[in-house]
C-alpha cells in the first residue's frame, strides 16, 4: 500500500442528495474543521446521477425533499429525476462544497484507535487502483442505503431462453429503445409505476406484471397552495410554509393511517376507482393484503398510471410467474404475456455503511449485532454518524436533522476539550426490534445483517419529524447515554 497519509477533521463519505447536505451544515456551523468529501463514482448526486431509467422522479414533495437551507424553486413538487440532479448540484456549487469532493474513491475500510482517537480510512482510488488512507477524527456516512452495483433480480425459471432484453432499472442504459415495442414491467413498487406510465408514451404496449398490489396514492404534480404562496409572499417564507404545510399534512395522514387502516384503505381504494376506468378490477389490481404504510405508499403524480391504462397503452396484471419463455413470460394462471423488453423493477439490494469493513480497537464490527443510537449512532462505536431518512416521509427531513445534531455533537466537544464521543446501551433491560418498521421485500431479505433498535428512546426511531426536530435540536447532549472523553 501506498502510505501517502493524511488528516482530516471530518470526513464525508457520499456526495449524494446527504452528503451534499451534510458538508453545507460542517462548513457554516464547524467553520473550523477541515473536511472531505469521498466519492466512489465519477459524479455527484448518488441515487439522482445513477437512475437514468425513463421517467425518473421523486416519490417525494420536493418541498420537504429539498434541504431546509435551500429552497426549491421549480415549479413542480412532484420533480423529475434531472432536475433534482440540478439542485444537489447548484447547491454544492453554490456554498463551495463541490470543491471539497474527491471522485472514484471508494471507501474498502475503517478502523477506530482509542489511542490516536482517530479513524483509519483505507480508500481506494478506482481510476488508478491505488490504495490510500485517510485518517480523521470524525466519520460521517452519507452512502446511503442500497447497493449501487446492483438491483436485486429474483432468479426467474427460463430467463435464459428470452430472446428479448431484460434490464434491471438500475441498470438501465440510452441504447434501449423500447418504441412499438411490448414491454411487461416486473414490479409494482414505485419504479414500476413511474416507469409503466413513462414507457407507455413510445411503446406498443406496456404490462405491469405484479405478485400482489400495492398502495397508490394519485397526487398532484403542482402543488397549488405552494404556488400560491410563490406568488404573494418571498421565495424563502414561501418555500418555509410550503414545506411545513406538507410535513404536518403527512404526519397526520400517517397517524390516520396507522390508527385507521380500514378506512385509509377505503380511502385511497376510493381515488384509485375514481382515476380508472369502471373495467378495472379494483379489489384485484389495486386491494393490498396489508395495511396501508406497512410498505411505502406509491405516488402517482396527475393521474399518468392511470391515464395510461384508461387510454389502452398500459394493463396491470395480477400474477405469479411460472417462468421466462421464448417469447414472453408464461403465467401460472395459464395466461402468457408476449415482450420484446423485460423491466425487472423487483427491488433493491440494501446495504449499510457503503458496505465497508469497519474495526474499533482492532475488533471487528458485526453490523446486525449493532444498536441505533436515535437513528444516526451506534454503541460502542466511537465519533460516527449515518444520514439515514424516514421511511414514511422525505428522507432528507431526518437527513438534515442528523447533520444538525453531528455538529451540535462536534461544537460541544469542542466546547468541552473532548475528542471521543460514543454511545453506550448498559440497560439490563433493554428489549430489541428491527430498526425498520417495514415489510417490504428489500428490508425483509436484509433484516437479519442491519443493526437493531430499542423500543424506547434514544435507541428508538419514532419515524415523526416534529419528535425529532425537539430531541435533535433541543435535547441535552450529556443524557447519560453518550460517553464523552
């Protein structure tokens, strides 16, 4: 290994829509800590760069998607992938940030010495192949949350005998054309759904092939009130409002829908019926066997899944597949679907920490054995964070709070001539849960290697961002479960 070395007060891995967020917070709130940015791919923006399928977008309002900091100013709530792109980008241009990134440097380890009170970084350089490392007092993971090589494909019988294309969204390249072409989407999550009505504009005809129905709520892509408020009042008040009109509307549909299930499902079974036409099966395409935020719900912005499927350029099909045939998807219904492209949108590959190998004190650390300390810590692991958003609302919400609490952390050790913070769980009673309250595929098959969390706080993720904005903002950092040294 080469030994060129150095030190760095902070250092950020990921230069997505977190990292970005989170070098604007060090940089106006620790002004005097040096910090990097480590980026494995060639270019910036993390989920926004690499998704280049059609009709990428956010799930999300752009409105509590967008940083805190930094208004959006599109016109539309409901963005397209480019655009958010955009912004991440303005925003590290505008504050100097894009200056402190370090591209093609992948993160392969980290080790902690209690002695040096300082993390080892062993980064390597994917253009070069060279080894470095970094030393740092502070690690902040910005990585996010699933695999970037690749998306998870279940192993389909016959797969090999297609003929046609099959491509994973993540995966998804400019050469595909899919124009006059039968295309069945596999999935119904929220790739499905924002690419069935996107490809449906070109292609002959587009299938949605699902296992089972999901939750999907019709919305529209111009928030009205926002624009209002853009028209009579200034951008920074406007966007301030906007933003917390939409982040107690999706508390209280959130809390309806946890304590109401029944009725949110009638509710939104309600809008799908009132979006399509009177032919399609409601109950079977459109009826999920659980409850309503037991998976995340599927934005569909001005009715465009919809209007694909009322116009005959899209069908839903509710099925099993048997197995890939020569010419299409045999079904065990009996039902064979013909296409010239499979999309599989089946689903992410979860994955914490950039997938790194990571050692305190020459011990190394068994994620699944670890302890969420309020969302963003671990215990016993020393001067470490995670950006890791809600799942029931816009991830950078929490992401943001999380960057607010690290330097909160960092001026008080400042404060205080400490160097070592660390968060211990030494309650002989504590009961454990999963961390992530959901039973969607992609969390299921991943469960058994993410870390845990409690059932009371601060081990405990309340999943509500007014909870949260007290206990990040506010809350008295020497609780008794934080270890200064």
């Amino acid at each position: 290994m080469n030994q060129r070395k150095e030190y760095l007060d902070v250092l950020i891995v990921g230069a997505g829509l977190s990292g970005i967020g989170a070098a604007h917070h060090i940089q106006t709130k620790c002004p005097d800590r040096t910090y990097a940015i480590l980026e494995a791919r060639p270019t910036m923006g993390g989920t926004w760069d690499l998704f280049r399928y059609p009709g990428i977008r956010s799930d999300s309002d752009m409105y509590t998607l967008g940083y805190a900091f930094r208004p959006w100013k599109e016109q539309k709530a409901i963005a397209d992938g480019p655009s958010i792109l955009n912004y991440i980008k303005e925003t590290a241009e505008s504050d100097g940030s894009d200056q402190k990134i370090r591209y093609n440097h992948k993160v392969k380890n980290a080790t902690w010495s209690s002695k040096t009170a300082q993390w080892t970084v062993e980064v390597e350089q994917i253009d070069s192949g060279e080894m470095i490392e970094i030393a740092c007092n502070f690690l902040f993971m910005c990585s996010g949350y699933y695999r970037y090589e690749a998306g998870f494909t279940p192993d389909f019988k016959g797969r090999e005998d297609f003929e046609g294309r099959i491509v994973h969204p993540q995966k998804w390249t400019s050469d595909i054309n899919y124009e006059d072409k039968k295309v069945v989407v596999i999935g119904s999550g929220a790739t499905a759904v924002t690419l069935v009505p996107e490809l449906a504009k070109k292609a002959k005809l587009v299938t949605m092939l699902q296992r089972s129905p999901t939750y999907i709520m019709n919305a529209p892509s111009i928030d009205p009130i926002a624009s209002f408020l853009r028209k009579i009042l200034p951008n920074k008040l406007a966007y301030f409002l906007s933003r917390w009109k939409n982040i107690l509307m999706g508390i209280l549909f959130y809390k309806v829908a946890r304590s109401k299930p029944n009725f949110t499902s009638k509710l939104l079974k309600a809008g799908v019926k009132k979006a399509v036409s009177k032919e399609i099966d409601i109950n079977k395409h459109f009826t999920p066997k659980y409850k309503p935020w037991d998976q995340r719900l599927c934005l569909v912005p001005d009715s465009d899944l919809f209007e694909a499927i009322n116009k005959g350029k899209a069908t839903i099909v509710t099925d099993h597949i048997e197995k890939f045939t020569k010419e299409g998807i045999q079904l065990e219904s009996g039902e064979h679907l013909e296409a010239d492209i499979i999309v599989t949108a089946t689903g992410l590959k979860m994955q914490l920490l950039g997938n790194m190998e990571l050692t305190v004190d020459e011990k190394p650390i068994n994620y699944g054995d670890l302890y969420a300390y309020r969302g963003m810590m671990f215990n016993d692991v020393p001067n470490m964070a995670m950006a890791f958003g809600y799942t029931n609302a816009s991830w950078t919400l929490k992401s943001d709070l999380t960057c607010e609490y690290v330097c909160r952390l960092l001026n008080h050790m400042k404060a205080t001539g400490t160097k070592v913070v660390t968060p211990r769980q030494n309650d002989p009673n504590f009961e454990e849960e999963p961390i992530i309250d959901f039973n969607s595929g992609y969390v299921l098959r991943e469960l058994d290697k993410l870390p845990k969390q409690g059932t009371k706080r601060p081990w405990k993720v309340f999943q509500n961002y007014l909870l949260d904005v007290f206990n990040f903002r506010f809350s008295k950092l020497e609780d008794g479960f934080l270890e200064f040294k």
